[in-house]
C-alpha cells in the first residue's frame, strides 16, 4: 500500500511504468529540474543508480513494498532489469519536456553555476 503524504513526501500528480526492458537494457539517464519522484519495483528487481554531483551511489530495488524517493536535480539511470520487471514511478508533477536535463555534461554545468 502507498498513500500519498503519508508515504510518499509529496502530492503525486502522474503514475508511469516501464516494463519489458529487456535485461541488460538501462533506462533513465536524465535529472528532472523540479519534479520529485518515487520509484518501485511492483515486479521483478532493477538497480537504480543516483548521482548528486558529489556522489554516486546504486540501490538495488526488488521489493513491490520498497521505494526510492529521488529528488529534483538528482541524475538517475535505471539498470539491471530482471526478466519481467515492471517498474511504477510515482511523480510530484505533470510531464514537462523542459523539466529534463537529459545530458549529463548539461547537468553538472547546471549543478556547477552560481545560484540566483
């Protein structure tokens, strides 16, 4: 079971899943510029790999009664898939082509300026 604000520290305004990567196939290699995200493996198991800027780290998700909350600016690649893995991300916003920085040379510039 997952309820919002209770489980999940934010309000979830889109549900999407990956499924049928094939093993071996990695997914992701993107940062969202303001979207929060919440990702579990509803079936099967995959890594999820999550870099700061600072550090690199892997989580390895395969429990549906688990997730990973990862926050906006943070590069995530997903890796690993097992045969018949479905992966269910709950996000904080709507889909937005311009939240991605899909480019990780882009995002460690971004990371890198000076704040307004």
């Amino acid at each position: 079971m997952v309820e919002a604000e209770r489980h999940i520290p934010f309000e979830v305004r889109r549900v999407f899943y990956l499924y049928e990567v094939p093993s071996g196939m990695s997914r992701a290699g993107h940062a969202l510029r303001k979207c929060h995200q919440f990702i579990i493996a509803a079936a099967g198991s995959f890594d999820v790999v999550v870099d700061d800027g600072a550090t690199r780290r892997r989580f390895r998700l395969d429990r549906p009664d688990q997730g990973l909350h990862v926050p906006p600016m943070v590069w995530r690649e997903l890796e690993s898939f097992s045969a018949g893995s479905v992966c269910l991300v709950l996000a904080s916003d709507y889909y937005a082509l311009e939240d991605y920085v899909d480019v990780y040379e882009d995002y460690r510039r971004h990371l890198e300026a000076p704040s307004e």
